[in-house]
C-alpha cells in the first residue's frame, strides 16, 4: 500500500495496533486472525480497536494527511509518533529511532528537541503574553532568555504576527491564536510538525488563508509534517500524500490524483465521490487513441485540462501527447468533452 522506502523515512509506523480496554491482548489475537471486527470486538470484549494494522511511512519534508471521519483512528495514530499514546503492537521509529524504546529522559528530548506538536485547541497560557507563550517551550529546555527572546521573535514574524508578543491571547481572534500555536511549535526549530486538526474550528475564509500560510511557510522551513484532517477538501490542498481511514484501519494511501482517480475501495470511491475530478486528470488520462496527424501541436502527459483547453483554444484541431518519442494520443475537442461529461455523471 505504501511504496516509500523507509530508509528515506522521517516517520515510520509499522503493523501499529491501538486497543482500548482490559481484554487488549485478547481482540488482538482474534482481530490478526480476522475473527472479530471492531464492532464486534467492543460488544463481546468491551474493548475498543482505535488503529488496527496501520502501516505508512512520511518521508522527510513532505506533509502526509491523515484523514477520516470521527471515530476512524487519525488522531490516535498521531500520538504514537511523539508516544502521547502505547501502542497495543507494531513498531514507531523517528528518524530510524524507535521510539518505544526510548527511556523517559530520552522522550523528553524527542518531543522538546525533535518534534512539535500543533493542536485544535492552542490552550494558551492566558497569564503570558504572546512571546512569553511562544518561547514556553525553550524555556522549559533551559535556554537562556536572550535565546528565548530572539527565537519567540522569528517564530512570531513567520506566521505574520511581528509586533504581537507583548499582547495577550484574549487579545487575538481565533485565527491568531491558531497562528501563535504554530509559531510556538516553530520556535524550538523541530524537524517534524504534527498538527492534530489544526484550522478546523476556524471559520472557512479565516481557515483557508491559514492553510496558504502554513503551505508557503512548509515551502521555506521543508518540516516534515503529519497532518491530521477530517476535511476532504482540506487534505487534497495540503498533502502531498494522503492515507483515508475507516474503522482504525488505513484504507488507501496516494497522493491526491490517485485517491481521486483510482480509489481503491467503495469507500474510499464514496468518499471523494463529491470531489471534481477535473483539476486532477492530466493529459494521459484524458488521451484517446484515435489518429494524430503529423504537425499536431506535442503537450506532456502530465499537462493539466486548463492547459490543455489553452492549447486548444489557439486553433489545434487536436495535440500529440508524448513522453518523450513515445506516442500516447490524441486529445480534441470529443476528448475534453468526454472527460467533463464522465466527472458530471460521476457526481
């Protein structure tokens, strides 16, 4: 399901179980051997199954989005990566550590040093000021004040609130609170972002310009970022993969063309149902087969509709699409209007 080679991993979940209740080791056993489901588990056993066999890997700078709806086992992942959470089975490393293994003191460093963590809620501190919220967590490592100063400064200047620190939090809006979040898990300079649901109490405008913010801002810093949504729509605009989840378990794992595009079960296929499929087809998606005369304008196979309506639009009767000397095929006018017509009856 997930082709990343682990060797090139910042984060690496494997076979990872989470189950709630007594009688664990018991739906354990009985869930691997596919003998109980997770309804099933919580009315014999009592117990409930949050992850089941979650298996993925998020290379180093890239976001990969976790989505599903309430209840499927997103955010219960998530704090295994930083072990806010013990694993029932399988295995998390961080940069090829594993993290179960680690010793308090070593965590400590891991979840201070490596890792910071963005939640729904930001929780400010009301008695401190934007600063002092943001340069919390330096001062808890022991850094000096000066230090602490400086870095609250270029975290804050970041995420676009330069001259805030000496505010207070209920002296923000919702979305600047939800700003100082991040410029507080920035300011210790972590290697990996988690961010728990973090734009979705927002309202939608407010929402969106923070999630241009946090993209420009994950274009200039390169985090790796795990990314933990229940918006369809949010997850295609961030990830650069996305894996869905149902009932604990992960669905399909791909970038958001392929889950689009090729889902791989009816649920996944329900899911992005509402998704219009034009703005990710490319131009080998779209080509027919049909004869391409000789002087035919050449377009890429991964050229998209807006392009390839462009090129159109100039006069051509229809391009060649070409990888490299290889013929692909044609695109027309019957080509465009054959793929709008399959995404308006797919909807």
């Amino acid at each position: 399901m997930d082709d990343r080679s682990p060797e090139a991993s910042s984060i690496e979940c494997r076979n990872l179980w989470k189950i709630f209740g007594q009688r664990a080791s018991e739906v354990l056993a009985a869930a691997r051997g596919g003998k109980v489901s997770k309804d099933e588990a919580l009315k014999e056993f009592g117990c409930v199954i949050g992850v089941a066999d979650a298996s993925f890997s998020v290379r180093k700078g890239e976001i990969f989005c976790i989505m599903g709806l309430s209840g499927s086992g997103k955010s219960t992942i998530l704090r295994h990566v930083n072990r806010l959470i013990e694993p029932t089975a399988g295995s998390v490393h961080v940069d090829g550590q594993d993290v179960m293994s680690l010793s308090r003191k070593e965590l400590r460093a891991l979840r201070a040093r490596k890792i910071g963590m963005v939640f729904q809620h930001m929780a400010l501190w009301p008695h401190k000021t934007i600063a002092g919220n943001v340069a919390f967590g330096l001062e808890v490592q022991g850094a000096e004040k000066k230090e602490c100063r400086e870095a609250a400064e270029e975290a804050l200047e970041k995420v676009g609130l330069r001259g805030w620190g000496h505010r207070y939090p209920d002296e923000l809006s919702g979305g600047m609170q939800q700003r100082v979040g991040l410029a507080r898990a920035l300011a210790a300079d972590p290697d990996i972002l988690l961010m728990d649901e973090p734009f979705s109490a927002l309202d939608p405008l407010i929402r969106r310009d923070l999630q241009d913010e946090f993209l420009a801002l994950s274009r200039k810093a390169h985090k790796t970022t795990l990314f933990i949504t229940h918006d369809l729509d949010e997850a295609m605009r961030v990830g650069h993969r996305i894996a869905v989840m149902k009932d604990g378990r992960i669905d399909q794992i791909g970038s958001p063309e392929a889950i689009v595009l090729r889902p791989e079960t009816d649920y996944v296929a329900r899911f992005v149902g509402s998704i219009s499929t034009l703005k990710y087809l490319s131009a080998s998606e779209i080509a027919s087969a049909g004869n391409v005369d000789a002087d035919a304008p050449g377009i890429g196979p991964d050229a998209t509709l807006p392009v390839l309506i462009r090129q159109l639009a100039n006069g051509a009767d229809h391009l060649a699409v070409k990888d490299g000397d290889r013929l692909i095929g044609r695109i027309g006018q019957p080509e465009i209007l054959a793929a709008v017509g399959r995404d308006l009856e797919r909807r």
